[in-house]
C-alpha cells in the first residue's frame, strides 16, 4: 500500500541506529474513559515516562484536564501528528468510530509502527485491510487502574517476535497480558472487561437486599464485599484454588453455605447461558456493522 507522511517526516524516518537509540513513544488517540485510564496507569506504574505519551482526542477539553495531571506529555495537533510520531499506538475511541479515524490516519501511518485496537469487535482483518501498519488487538480492563486484571492480547500476522516482546512487556506494567484466540475475544473480555461491572451488579443487588433485611449499614456492607472479593480473586489465582474446591473447603457438608449454595443453583439455572448469548448478539451486530463500514470485498474472514 503507498503510504504519504505528511507530518515532519524526514524527523520522524530515523537511520536504524538512530531508531535503537530513541526511546519509544507510544500514541493515544481518544482520551476518554479507557484511553485516560491507560495512560494515568502506564504513568502511575512507572511503565511510561511522561515524555514518551503523545495523544490527542476529538475535544479539546479531555486533552487539558489530561495536560494538567500529567505534565510532560505531548498532545498533538491532530490524530496524524500522534500517529506518525508513536512507534506503539493506541487507538482508544469506540468501534463505529474506528472507520472515520482510520480514514483520517492511514496515510500518516508506516510499517514498521504498531497500532493497537483496544476493543472487541474490531477485527484484525478490518485493521490490516486499511492500514499499511503492524496490527494487535489488546483488550485492557478497569483492573488495570489498580495494575491488576488480564489485558487479552490478539496479535495480527505482521507482528514480528520482538514486537510481541515489546508489546507484552509494556502491558505487564499495569496488568497481567494474557494471548487469545481473535475467535475468543468477546468471551475472554465478557470475564476480564465486563467481568468488574457484572460483579458488582451482583455485590450492588446483594447488599441492597442485605440492607432491606437486617439493617446493616449500606458502607460496612460494600467494605465486607469488597475485601471477600479481592481474598477470593487471591484465592483463584495466588492460592491455586479453583471455583469448586473453593466451595467445597467453605460449604461444610449440612451447613449453611450448602444450603445457600443450593439455593443459588437452582435461582441461578440459565443465567450464565443468557448473558454469554446477549454479549454474543451484540458483538455480532458489532462485528456485522464493521464489516460493512470498513467493506467486506477483499476481506477474508478468520475463524
Ligand atoms: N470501559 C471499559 O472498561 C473498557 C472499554 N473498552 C473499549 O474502549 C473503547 C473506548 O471506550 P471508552 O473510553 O469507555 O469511551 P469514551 O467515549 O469515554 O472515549 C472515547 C474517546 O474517543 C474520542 N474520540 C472519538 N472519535 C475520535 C476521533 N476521531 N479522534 C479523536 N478522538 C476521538 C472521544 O472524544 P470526545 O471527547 O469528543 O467524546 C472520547 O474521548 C470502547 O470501544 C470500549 O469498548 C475496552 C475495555 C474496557
Ligand atoms: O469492547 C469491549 O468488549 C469492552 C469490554 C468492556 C467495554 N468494552
């Protein structure tokens, strides 16, 4: 694909000694929820420098809170000042939007770059039919705000051994990288992305119904919740319990947790079989929307 830079481009095209020698700059474009998240953290962690962030974003406002919490960073003119200056790219916006940005940012865009989708149902195959760029998919998750949770990394056929390197090594800063199947995607992300908002949805409705039945106070309830959580998420993974030896060294044979537990199998019957399907749909529709805005001709789809 012929690819014209139009920013700076004899700055930005360094000698190959030079390139080992500068340190990686690493690109956002759309500074919202997530895109400020991964950022904060990135800098927080230690894992970025100031200095190596450029991003810009549709409004102006988000760039300047984002200027003013984090001095040192650049922020671009515009989205193909940011892409043609970043070796590792972020593009964090949602997906109908990925098809009006990737318009406006291919020609600014080179080889030997890594562009990183941040959400699901953008495909790899959309990404490398319009972007001359190397291509992963990397699904972040809240988590990381506290450097914890899986980032689901799908790395696209022009990735080279050291650009996984880099990739994976940058993510590890904020969270643990894990390497998926494009194809499990959304299932993967329904538990590490969504998982945060699921749980709490049913830590909310619990301790509401705990509240209404016994009086205990609404915050000491969500305290007791939230540290079970985290002991539990130690459990499942530092503790190398899984979920059903877990139940059986709580639920003592005749106990309460038993009866509780029975109870929970029976009210939860479906639930788990429906909410998988309703993710599913939507990423489907998602899926289907992208195909026709970024054109199926010349798109071969991997399964
Ligand atoms: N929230 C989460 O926990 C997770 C979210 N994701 C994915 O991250 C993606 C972004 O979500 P989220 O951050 O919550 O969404 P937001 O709406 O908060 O952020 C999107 C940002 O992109 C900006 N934007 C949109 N179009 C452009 C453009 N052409 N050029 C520059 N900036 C642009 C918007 O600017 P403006 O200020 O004008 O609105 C906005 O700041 C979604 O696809 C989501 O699926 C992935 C994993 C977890
Ligand atoms: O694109 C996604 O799947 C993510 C997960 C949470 C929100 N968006």
């Amino acid at each position: 694909m012929p690819v014209t830079h139009t920013y700076n481009e004899e700055h930005y095209c360094k000698s190959k000694r030079e390139r080992r020698n500068h340190r990686m700059k690493v690109g956002f474009i759309g500074t919202g929820s997530m895109g400020g998240l991964l950022i904060d953290a990135f800098l927080s962690s230690g894992g970025l420098l100031a200095g190596d962030v450029i991003a810009s974003n549709r409004s102006p406002q988000k760039l300047a809170r984002l200027a003013q919490l984090h001095p040192g960073i650049t922020l671009a003119e515009s989205n193909g000042e940011t892409a043609s200056r970043s070796d590792i790219l972020f593009l964090c916006v949602k997906p109908m939007e990925f098809k009006t940005l990737t318009d406006e940012i291919a020609h600014c865009l080179r080889s030997e770059q890594i562009v990183v989708s941040i959400t699901s149902p953008v495909q790899i195959y959309h990404l490398e039919s319009v972007l001359p760029s190397k291509i992963a998919k990397i699904i972040p998750s809240i988590t990381h705000s506290v450097y914890s949770g899986t980032s689901l990394c799908v790395l696209g056929s022009r990735l080279e051994a050291d650009d996984r390197t880099q990739l994976l090594k940058l993510m590890s800063h904020i969270g643990t990288p894990v390497e998926i199947y494009e194809h499990h995607t959304r299932i993967s992300s329904d538990f590490s992305s969504c998982g945060p908002a699921f749980l709490s949805y049913f830590i909310e409705r619990w301790i509401e119904a705990a509240v209404e039945a016994t009086g205990i106070d609404h915050t000491l309830a969500g305290k007791l919740a939230g540290e079970m959580l985290l002991g539990t998420g130690k459990l499942l993974t530092e503790g190398e319990f899984t979920p059903q030896q877990l139940q059986d060294r709580v639920a003592v044979p005749g106990g309460i947790t038993a009866e509780a537990l029975n109870h929970l199998r029976c009210s939860l019957d479906g639930v788990f079989e429906r909410l998988i399907a309703t993710t599913h749909k939507k990423y489907d529709e998602d899926v289907a929307k992208l195909d026709s805005l970024f054109g199926r001709d010349g798109i071969t789809r991997r399964k």
